[in-house]
C-alpha cells in the first residue's frame, strides 16, 4: 500500500470538510433593565396622574368663577387635563408592555419618544429665542436685579430643556440597544400589529390619527376656520367633525399600506395647510381669539407675544406643510397598490 504524504487526499476518497467556528455577537438578556423601564414609565404615569388631578381642581375652581375666568384660559384647562389623561393611560400600559417584553411596547416607545425629542429640541429653539423679551419684560419695574433675573429665567430654560429633551432621548437609548432588541425578539417572537407596516409609515399613520382625534376633540369649541372662512354653530361642529373623520380613516389607509390612500393622504394634507395659510394672512390672531370665546383679558395675556406670533405663524404652517409633504414623499415606495406583512420589528 503506498503511503499518503500528511494533507493529501487518498485517491477517490472525498475531501475532508474543513469548518470553522462562527462566532457572532453575544446577546444577554435584558429582563431585568425591561423590568426597571416599566416601573419608570408607571411612575411617570403617577406623575402625570397628579399633575391631572391639579388641573382636575383647576376646573372646579373656574367653574365656580365662570364669569371671572376667560373662556381660552378654561379652554386650556381643559385640553391639559385630556393631555395628562392621555399621558396616565399610555406610559402605564407602555409600562405593563415593557415588564411583560411585547414587541408593540418597544416600537410605539421609540415612535413617541423620537416625536418628543425633535418637538421638544424646536421648543426649547423657540423658548430661547423669545428669552430675551421675556427677561426685558420681567425686569421691567422690578426691584430684583436684572442680572439675577435672566440668570433665573436662563436656568429655567435649561432645567426644563433638558427634562423636555433627555427624558424622551433617556427612552430612545434605552430601547434602541441590540440587546433589549435582541430580548425583544426571542420573548416575544411571533409579529405583531405594529410589524404589519414599516415603522415610519406606522409613525405617520399613529399622527394621522391623533390629529383626527384632536379635530373631533375640538369641535365642541364651536369655530373652525376653512381657507379663510370662519364657520360657527351646527356647521362649524360638521366641519371639525368630517376632518376629524378624514384624519383618521387616512391614518388607517396608510397603516393598511393602501395606495390610494397614499395619494389621497398627499391631496388632503396639501389642502389642509393650504387652508391654514390662506386663515393666517386672512384673520388676524386677536380676532380669531375673540371668535373662540375670548375678550380683552384673553387678548391682553397674550400680550406682546401677539405681533411675534401673527409674524411667525404663516411661516411655521409652510414649514409643517412641507414637513408633511416630504414625509408621505418619503414612505412612497411602501405603497404598491396593496397590504403586505412586515416582518421583525426595528
């Protein structure tokens, strides 16, 4: 028998199969960390549950003095209180989510906290741009120093920026972490209703929504505005009331991937803020506060803000219509026409 040199193969024999071991990263649980998420997102929610309770006393404090209390200052109330009742209910069922590690919990935690933090990044822009006449305003015939006051108004700013900013950035870091993915997906494998459609289309369509609900929500005031027409009484409540229902029933389309409701999302969201331009150029902010309800002490709290605001709302309404219509350009190539199952969540 001849003898094979070490590394050869015999003859007919087949090649020896060589493996390699893979090695891929290494995912720990993060049971625990998802334990603590929710018993954060709980607490907040008992915060928020206070906070309702105040405005809760609010109400009744300006119920007894209705004629004392300006219709906009109770309005405002009142969308506070919806604000923090929402608030309670979302972060304690996004709280019970988390603890029991569903993957719908994880995905509307990252959609809200990103809305959060980019509208909070703008509003702390805005609030430091009008910083300077608040501290003029302030100081004016006051006894405290005006150094010491825009140190206080300047630390104020900060303190609640970087609540308004880090909170919601505190969740986007949190949740965004391969290994709270990872746990994510192993306990909770199977797909969810938020996997049915790519999460930016899942984003646009929860806004949508909202928007609808928030259009019904008002509708009790009595007033809506369209292209410059102000409508009061039955017909005021009908036109709230149909956009509203537009909102929502397109949110939907887009959450169903349905094409024509793409398109009809594109038209809508045009007129709208069409709509909105065409009201800013033709009624001025102190007679659309007197329509609401609002007299002389609504028109005077508003106060010096009121030029900067009728300055600014024109350009505001461009910039969020063409934040729109650059967001449905955007999701475009997930609408062909039909429904489609997304797999995995993000």
């Amino acid at each position: 028998m001849t003898d094979i040199p070490p590394g050869m193969t015999p003859p007919g024999a087949a090649p020896p199969v060589i493996t390699t071991p893979v090695s891929g990263p290494v995912h720990r649980d993060r049971g625990g960390f998802l334990m603590f998420l929710g018993i954060v997102e709980i607490t907040l929610g008992g915060f928020f549950a206070l906070f309702g309770l105040l405005s809760l006393w609010a109400v009744g404090v300006a119920a007894k003095t209705a004629a004392a209390a300006p219709p906009l200052q109770r309005m405002a109330v009142w969308v506070n209180l919806a604000f923090y009742v929402g608030s309670v209910i979302f972060l304690v069922v996004m709280g019970i989510g988390t603890m029991r590690v569903r993957r719908w919990a994880r995905v509307l935690m990252l959609i809200v906290s990103w809305s959060f933090f980019v509208t909070a990044v703008f509003g702390v822009g805005i609030l430091g741009a009008l910083l300077p006449g608040l501290v003029e305003r302030a100081g004016a015939g006051a006894a405290t120093d005006p150094a010491v006051m825009r140190l206080a108004l300047w630390f104020t700013l900060a303190l609640s920026g970087g609540m308004m900013i880090g909170l919601p950035l505190f969740f986007i870091l949190a949740y965004s972490g391969r290994h709270v993915r990872h746990t994510f997906a192993v306990r909770h494998p199977e797909p969810a209703w938020v996997d049915r459609c790519p999460t930016s289309v899942l984003s646009l369509s929860l806004l949508m929504v909202l928007f609808g609900l928030v259009q019904i929500a008002g509708s009790w005031s009595g007033l809506s505005i369209l292209f410059g027409v102000p409508l009061e009484g039955p017909a005021a409540v009908v036109t709230a009331m149909v956009l509203g229902t537009g909102w929502m029933a397109l949110g939907y389309g887009l959450y169903r991937l349905n094409r024509s409701a793409w398109l009809a999302s594109l038209g809508f969201v045009t007129l709208v803020h069409i709509s909105g331009l065409m009201t800013y150029r033709r009624m001025s902010l102190l007679e659309m506060t007197y329509r609401l309800g609002g007299g002389a002490g609504d028109a005077a709290a508003m106060g010096w803000m009121t030029p900067l605001i009728e300055r600014w709302s024109g350009v505001a309404m461009l910039g969020i219509g063409i934040g729109w219509i650059v967001s449905l350009l955007a999701i475009r190539r997930h609408f062909h026409g039909g429904a489609e199952v997304v797999g995995g969540s993000p």
